[in-house]
C-alpha cells in the first residue's frame, strides 16, 4: 500500500519514527501494561502479550484506571515507553504521564490524535511522527522533519484564558509548588479544550498508589517546592496496609517506597484516609459540587450517583488540581458533557429473567457490560428503573462500568439524579433523534460474566464449575490443588457490604473451610463502622481478615498474608477486580473466579467455587460485548469528550 499522509491534534509536541503497534481497542496502563517491561497484560486486550517499548502505539483512548498518567510515567523512566502514542480522540490520562515526564524529568513522547483518521492506520506497519502530521507505510520510513510545536507555543495558541489570580500561580508569585501545579492544569485544559478553569471545593487523590519510583519522586518535589494543598484532600488506597505491612510479609523493596509515598501526599496536607470510596466518607460531595477525584469507580460514582462533577482525574493532575485549588472546566464539569449520547435498553435482560438468575451479581455484571458497549459515550439505560437498586447496588454497577469503559458517568433512568426521564437524561436531544438506541441483549451479558469468570473450566464444554483437571492436592472437599479449576484457596472481597456479609456469615448455613483464607480490603472508616455496630465481630468470627489503607488492585501480585504456598484459585465478587486480577496476579499462579457475595460465602464454607449460573449454558455462542462496542464507534457513534 502506498503511503499515506494523515494530520491530526498535537497534544504533545514531538517526532518518533516506528513500527505500528494497532488495536481498535482503548487501553488501561495501569492493571494492563507492565510499567518495568512494557508488555500489555490485560488478558482482555487484542494486544495482550504485546511489547509497547519502540513502537508506535495506536489506540483509540485509554479507558479504565486513572493510574495510567503513572504508568506511562514509569515507562518513559523506565526506557520502555512507546515511540509515539496516536489517538482517536484526545485522552487526558494518558497525555499526563508525558507532560508530567516533560516538565519535570525532560522525557516525551509525541501524542497526536487522528479523529476518524485514525483507522486507517489499521491498513500500514509503520510511521513517522512530526507534530500534528504522521506519514504511514507499509515498510520503514525515513525520519520524519523535526518540526513540532512547544507547550508554551501551544498554551499560547489555546482558548484558555487565566483569571489574574491564576497568571499569577503561573507566574510563580504563589510558590514553586503551585507553580508547576498550574503549568500541569493548564496543560490539561489545553487537552480538554477547556476555555477557562473553575475553582473546586475539594480533591480526591488517586496518586498515592506506588508502581514505581517515578511516583515519588513527582510527590517529593511537590513536597520539596513547598506545596501544600488549598482545599480539603483525601487520599486514595495505598499499595500496602501501612500499619502492619511488615508483619503481613510484604517485602521492604515494595513497603518502604509505598510508605514514603502516602506520607508525602500526607505532607502535602492531605487527610488520612486512604480509601478508594471516598464517596462513603462524611465528606462525599453534594449534587452539582465541582470536585477534583481521581479513582474510576469513585468519579463514575460521584458524577453519577451522587450528582457532583467532576472528570476523570488523572494521577499527578488530581493533586495539581488540589495545590491550587482549581480544574479545567470541561467534560462531565460542564452541562452539555453530561447528557447521555448513548441509549441502553435493557429490557431484554428482565425479560429473560437475568436480575434474578444472576442474583447480586448481576449489577456488576452490567456495568462491565455497558461500559464495553458505551466506550467514551454516556449511556442512559433504561428498561431497569422497577429493580430499585440500592445505593451498594450502584457501587458495583459504577465501579465495573468504570473498568472497562472511558466515560466519567452515566444515567439510569428513573434512578440517578440527572434522569427522571430519558428526556431529561437526553437533554438538548431529548427527542432521541440522532442518539442510538442499543438493546443489551442476555447473550452480550453473558459475555461480560463469561470474561469476568476467566478462570473458570473451558475443556470440554463446561458451564457449570466442574472440574477441569484430575484434582491435585486439594483433596475433594477444597482448595484447588493447582488442577481442580472449581477448588478455591482465597475469597477476595473489596469494600464488601458489611452488613450483608455479616448477616450471611453469621445467619447459619456452616463454618468457614479450614484451607479457605477470606480477605476483605476496606478503609479504616469503614471498618470503625464496622466495629461499633458489632458486624466486625460476627465476620471475624467466621475468619474473615481485614486489610486498611489498600485494596486487592493495589496489591498487585503481593500476597497479603504469609504465603499460601498451594494457592493457586480465588474467588470475588468485585467486577473491576474480576477484569484487573488475571494481569496482576497470573505471576503468582492465581486463577480468577467471579460470583456474587452469596457465592463468594458460599465458597468459603466449601472451598470449591458455586456452579456457574444455568443460563450461561444456554447462552453460549455470543459476539463479545467489547467487539460490539468497538464497533459501534466505528461506525460513527459520538465519542464524548473527557
């Protein structure tokens, strides 16, 4: 194929020259790219398996975790970084990790985003970057012209306009620390397209959870400049439980940096509270309270559930964003980025009887679904108002929907503040002409709990949970033995309902299985509660152990407690755990299982995971949920913005 020309958005100025590295779908860094290596581990991804260092990367968006402006910090730190990063549309998570790693450490990379161009790169092997111009081809190219704008050049150039308090944190008239802290939102809302900045009440820091040295160091210069926050932080989960690491045999290499890391935000003024729902927290904003979060789930439950505003908040610009007390106003801030452009109707899946079928289970289990289906668009569903979920209900819906997909929030009608009707979530296309209307069907939900339950038997046909080895050294009563696929070493429960899992545990029904561990991460609050209203007692009794100050996505491939030397299956009930686990703890030889709470207890008790729904069966056969999705973009469906 002849080569072509395409020109597109400079959102970071630079020229790289390399083999193309495609997919059609948006990838989380963090949870789906190794930030020492630069291999993708998300089981899920077309690219899986796949080296970024030297490539030129070609993704639509990034979606999923907000962690991902650190990994690609630590990939250019690290030297393993792609050449250059080309877009659909601009991705501010993304884009962060290069602008932090350029103004503060002197590493770029180019980032261009192509719009509808950007297919076309599907066609060609390699690229040559300059600026807003990339020439593709189908062999080597020769380097491109050096010719690209500068950040300053392009801030110039922007329709941001700075209040003179703002010009003059830029300045530097209020410090160092809030000097380069503006530089990094006013970088950011150059992204965003943003035309002014609005001040926030509040901020939710995501950045505290250590993946590498470049973290630190970033949180040590804030320190070191003077930085101190100007409205009221809190802090996300740490990487360990910093009361007891040491005791919990986490290693020093991992503890120390972790530790220093969470003191430096602490330092910076930030509360102690390290919790990755901070909306259960007094503190939780208000409808139509302009806040500053970073952590998926906590955005999409804020902007959604509780009515605040705020974006998706990229690591580094989360904290930025709280040294000066101010954020870009755009995406899900402003009115016109908060109406959905997607209709979910799901009145299938009541039809066929999947609320029940699937038990508590299946709010995770749709959320994962639609955020797949949605991508960067805001989706109203509708067809489920009658379930009434509860506000735990919605916790699990936001938290999965925000794992895989990129949007900031979504509506459900009847339920969520912003949706008393379709009309109203639709707004100014509140006749529906123009916004596409998808029926979720049971076969794409069955998709979603399929790729949920990885590790689940895949020989012979199975959809019940049997065996899919000859046993092992479990033994048939529990643990999984490394070849029983259905035995279950550790029950993995993050900020679990505790009064519902209390009431499980404590109502009857059986002990805990001796070879079973049950490990719940939730806040130092949260457990407080816990404690006074006595559910801490009944679930210690039944054996579950408790870890603060981190959950199971932090945790990596650490394992919590001595090590379990035969564990080799566990089991949860958390949907964006379920989607992360396979990528951060296959190097400790887990399998990964998903249920609901029900069956998570259940397992506890049996040491062996609950058969595997009925209607999964039936269902089997399917497209995926996410090529569905990825091909509705394709198609032309709105993006959204950031």
């Amino acid at each position: 194929m002849a080569q072509q020309t395409l020109v597109g958005r400079e959102i970071v100025g630079g020229a790289a020259e390399g083999r193309v590295l495609y997919a059609d779908t948006g990838l989380s860094f963090w949870g789906g790219c190794d930030p020492q290596t630069g291999v993708i581990v998300d089981h899920t991804h077309p690219l899986h398996n796949e080296c970024v260092c030297g490539r030129v990367l070609a993704i639509p968006n990034g979606r999923g975790s907000c962690t991902g402006s650190q990994v690609v910090l630590e990939l250019l730190l690290n030297g393993v970084a792609p050449a250059a990063l080309l877009l659909r549309t601009p991705d501010v998570i993304l884009s962060l990790g290069v602008i932090v790693a350029e103004e503060l450490f002197g590493h770029s990379i180019p980032i261009v985003s192509l719009g509808d161009s950007f297919d076309r790169l599907e066609a060609h092997t390699h690229a040559a970057v300059a600026g807003s111009t990339v020439i593709c081809g189908a062999g080597p190219l020769p380097p491109a012209p050096r010719s690209f704008s500068t950040a300053d050049e392009r801030l110039a150039a922007s329709a941001l306009q700075l209040e003179p308090e703002e010009r003059a944190m830029l300045a530097g008239e209020r410090g160092r620390a809030a000097r380069v802290a503006m530089r990094v939102v006013a970088r950011a809302a150059e992204v965003c397209d943003a035309e002014r900045l609005l001040r926030i009440s509040q901020a939710h820091i995501d950045g505290c959870t250590y993946i590498g040295p470049g973290g630190l160091r970033f949180a040590r210069e804030l320190v070191a400049l003077g930085g101190r926050v100007a409205v009221p932080t809190t802090l996300n989960s740490n990487s360990v439980d910093r009361r007891r690491w040491r005791a919990m045999g986490v290693p020093a290499s991992l503890g120390e940096p972790s530790e220093a890391l969470g003191q430096a935000y602490l330092d910076l003024g930030a509360s102690l509270s390290f919790t990755c729902s901070p909306y259960l927290l007094p503190s939780a904003p208000r409808l139509g309270e302009h806040v500053a979060w970073g952590e998926s789930n906590a955005v999409v439950f804020a902007n959604s559930v509780l009515g605040a505003r705020t974006l998706k908040y990229a690591d580094y610009l989360d904290i930025c964003a709280a040294l000066v007390g101010r954020a870009p106003a755009a995406g899900a801030h402003l009115d016109e980025h908060r109406h959905a452009t997607l209709v979910l109707d799901t009145s299938a899946l009541v039809a066929a009887g999947l609320p029940a079928a699937s038990a508590d289970a299946f709010w995770p289990t749709l959320g994962y679904a639609c955020g797949n289906l949605a991508q960067t668009r805001v989706p109203a569903l509708t067809g489920i108002a009658h379930l009434r979920p509860t506000r735990d209900e919605l916790k699990a819906f936001a938290a999965a929907f925000g794992t895989s997909g990129a949007a900031a929030l979504f509506h459900i009608v009847g339920v969520t503040p912003e949706a008393a009707d379709l009309q109203t979530a639709l707004g100014a296309a509140g006749s529906g002409e123009g916004v596409e209307t998808l029926r979720l069907s049971p076969e794409q939900f069955a998709s979603a709990w399929r790729t949920l339950d990885s590790g689940a038997p895949s020989s012979g046909g199975h959809d019940d949970g049997g065996n899919c080895g000859d046993g092992g050294g479990g033994g048939g009563d529990g643990g999984s033995g490394g070849g029983d696929c259905s035995g279950v070493d550790l029950v993995a429960l993050g900020n679990p309902e505790v009064e519902s899992l209390a009431a499980m545990v404590g109502g009857g029904g059986g002990a805990k299985h001796r070879d079973v561990r049950v490990i719940a991460t939730l806040s130092r609050f949260v457990l407080e509660q816990a404690e006074a209203a006595g559910h801490a007692l009944t679930l210690s009794e039944f054996g579950v152990e408790f870890i603060n100050d981190t959950c199971w996505c932090m945790l990596g491939d650490v394992v919590p407690f001595p090590p379990i030397q035969s564990a080799r299956t566990l089991i949860t009930n958390s949907g964006k755990y379920a989607h992360y686990a396979p990528g951060l703890v296959n190097r400790s030889g887990f399998k990964v299982r998903y249920s609901g709470l029900a069956g998570c207890v259940a397992a506890a008790r049996t040491g062996r995971a609950p058969p595997r729904p009925p209607f999964l069966a039936a269902l089997r056969g399917c497209a995926s949920v996410a090529g569905l999705g990825r091909a509705l973009l394709r198609r032309g469906g709105s993006t959204g913005r950031i």
